[in-house]
C-alpha cells in the first residue's frame, strides 16, 4: 500500500497536474503549512508540532487520522517530548515531515576489562529488536547499521527472533582494528568502524557480539557499540572515538528514519478532507478522476520504476498507455493535448527545458532518497 500511494502521487505529478513542491522545500517540510492540527486540537509537544494526520491524544477528541497516528505528550520531561503510542516505537520523536518520521535511535554496545570479563560482570549477548508490522510505517533506506569499535560484529537478520542458533544473519558488520590498518577519521569501512544498510522495510534484529572480549585492543578501546540510524547524521572521528567516555551520549541523537503512510484511504478522500495534505490534486483530477484510473496509473509507474530494464516500459508505450488512460473516459480535457504530447515523447516535436520539473521522490521507492524524476508537464 505504501508503494501504491509513493507511485500514484509520482505519476499525477508527471501527467495529470500534479501540484508539485520545489525541491527547496519538498523535504521536512509540510505540503499544506497552514494546516496543522485539527480544530480544537493540542498543536505541538514541547518543540515540536504535531501536524495533521498525527495528532496528540486527548480525551474525547480524535487528533489523528486514526490511532496508529495518535501521539503521546509526554509533560513529566522538561521540555515535554511526543512518544508514538506504537509498543515497538519507545523513543522519542524528532521530527514529523512529510513522508518520514525520526525517532531517537536504538542503541546496543558492551564495555569489557582488560582481564577480558565484561566490565559489568555479566556476559551476555547484546540483542535488538525493530519491528513494524502490520503499522503504517516501513524503515526508510537511509538507514544504515554502524558498529563501532576494535574487536566487534553485529549479525544482522531479516526477522525478530531471539532465537539465531540456527540461523544465518543476511549480513554481518565487522569492526576490527588490525595493527597493520590506519583508523581513518570518515571511514566505516571495517577499521574501528562498519556501517551497512538495512534492506528490511518491517522487521530486523541486531546481535552485537566481539571476536577476542577485547583482550587484545583494551588498552586503548574498551567498549563496543551498535546502532541504527539515518547515514548523514553520523561522522566517524576515528581514534578519538574509540576511547570517548562520552561517545554513547554522543550518538543518542542520531535518528532512525521510518516512512509513513496512510492506509485505507484514497487520495480522492484525502483531498476532500481539508485536514488531509497526504494528496492535492486540481481540482479537475479530484472531480473527474475514477478509482480504475488511479489504479491503472500506479501500475504503469510501478513498471516506469522497475530497476530491470528488460521489463521497464518504453517512453512510446508509456505515452500510448498514458492517453489511453485520458481516453477512457469523455472529460473535456482527456484529449485536449493527447496527441501533441504522444508527439513529443516520440521524439517529432522538441520538449523544452522549461517544460520540464523536477519531483522529489521519497525514500521508500527504492531509488534512493535524493533520486528524481524530469518528466514533461
């Protein structure tokens, strides 16, 4: 579902008017800024605003668009913090933008002796679980797992299971300091520092474990850590991270990423409630446009996005079934510039730059956060 909603926006933005954003303020941003909550709403928890279709839980009001949106205000901290009322969700939230939402990150690590003991005097495996199912949220692609440490892997699986005796991890990410390798600061490319990505969009588990309980690097570097969050917001320091006191404070802000979605519910419902800025069409496309349309659309950008090319259709077949799309039903504007428009994609009429956009794509597309599209108005 939230692939078809991803696709059906990308392909109204191409073809059928789509109000397209500038890529200035597409991202963490809200599409309808002047609308933020429902009416008789709390509008923001402490720093942060709450826009609609979140919203905070109050006593008989109905914020959000449905409970999986309900946030928690949490005013026993100063300054208050909002929390998801997801059982799974347990850190705080950062940020609520248009397609993703940032969450304190998941944090997992281990300190040992230079006897080897594990500094606290329990050896025990490190064990995270993230899961997503059956909500309206997916782990974006911008996440990745980082290890950081001299004598460390995480085992990284594709479910929640505690239970990986038998099980092979769908990677591994290893952190080792060889005494013939430079730890380089910017650098997790497995001296000191790992990072790999998470390609689970519901469901992973992370087991942090070391090679040697530290017996040979504990000199300089005691303690191992693992976490998942966003890339760009982690710069590795190389050596001096490795020996930080501070470095588990340092890396609590460093946010997981998850796309939302709004499930049951059509982009012609959206924009008939004013609250819902998830989809904006023109006017003609919200009055005129047919649930067979819509579906057919999100099937067509579907095969546009397929990174196969021997099954990507071509810019021809995509036009013709474009205007066989207008064509199915006798709207005044289905056909008024079919024909000129089949011309130019086929290459007989030359497009101008100006006739072009750019659309910013979201995360869960699989193409990557800072992908776009140029496609003829």
């Amino acid at each position: 579902m939230r692939l078809f909603l991803i696709l059906l926006v990308v392909l109204l933005g191409c073809s059928w008017g789509y109000e397209v954003l500038s890529p200035d303020t597409a991202n963490h941003t809200i599409m309808k800024p002047e609308v933020f909550t429902k009416p008789g709403c709390q509008r923001q928890c402490g720093n942060l605003l709450i826009p609609y279709p979140f919203g905070i839980k109050s006593e008989g009001l109905d914020c959000a668009i449905s409970p999986a949106f309900e946030v928690q205000c949490s005013t026993d901290i100063n300054p208050p913090l909002a929390f998801p009322l997801d059982p799974y969700m347990t850190h705080h939230i950062h940020d609520i933008s248009d397609t993703e939402l940032r969450l304190n990150s998941f944090q997992a690590s281990k300190c040992y002796n230079q006897s080897g003991p594990p500094a606290d005097g329990i050896e025990q495996l490190i064990h995270v679980e993230y899961g997503l199912d059956e909500t309206s949220f997916a782990y974006s692609t911008v996440n990745v797992l980082t290890v950081v440490g001299c004598d460390d892997y995480a085992n990284l699986y594709n479910d929640r299971s505690l239970n990986h005796t038998t099980s092979k991890p769908s990677q591994v990410c290893s952190a080792t300091c060889p005494p013939d390798k430079e730890i380089r600061e910017d650098e997790c490319s497995g001296t000191g520092c790992c990072q790999i990505p998470i390609t689970s969009h519901a469901n992973f588990s992370i087991d942090l474990l070391t090679y040697k309980r530290y017996r040979n690097v504990s000199y300089f570097n005691q303690c191992g850590f693992a976490f998942v969050g966003e890339k760009s917001r982690f710069r590795f320091q190389g050596m001096s991270y490795l020996n930080d006191s501070y470095f588990r404070q340092k890396i609590r802000d460093i946010p997981i990423v998850l796309d939302w979605f709004i499930a049951n519910q059509t982009c012609g419902e959206a924009q008939r409630d004013q609250t819902s800025y998830a989809c904006k069409f023109k006017p003609r496309i919200v009055n005129e446009g047919t649930p067979d349309q819509l579906e057919k659309a999100a099937l067509l950008v579907r095969r546009c996005l397929n990174l196969n090319g021997a099954e990507r259709p071509t810019m021809m077949e995509v036009a013709m079934e474009l205007q066989n799309l207008r064509g199915s039903t006798k709207h005044p504007w289905a056909n008024q510039q079919g024909h000129e428009e089949i011309m130019s994609l086929k290459g007989h009429s030359e497009i101008r730059h100006s006739d072009l956009y750019d659309i910013k794509m979201s995360s869960g597309s699989n193409l990557g956060n800072d992908s776009e599209l140029l496609s003829p108005r």
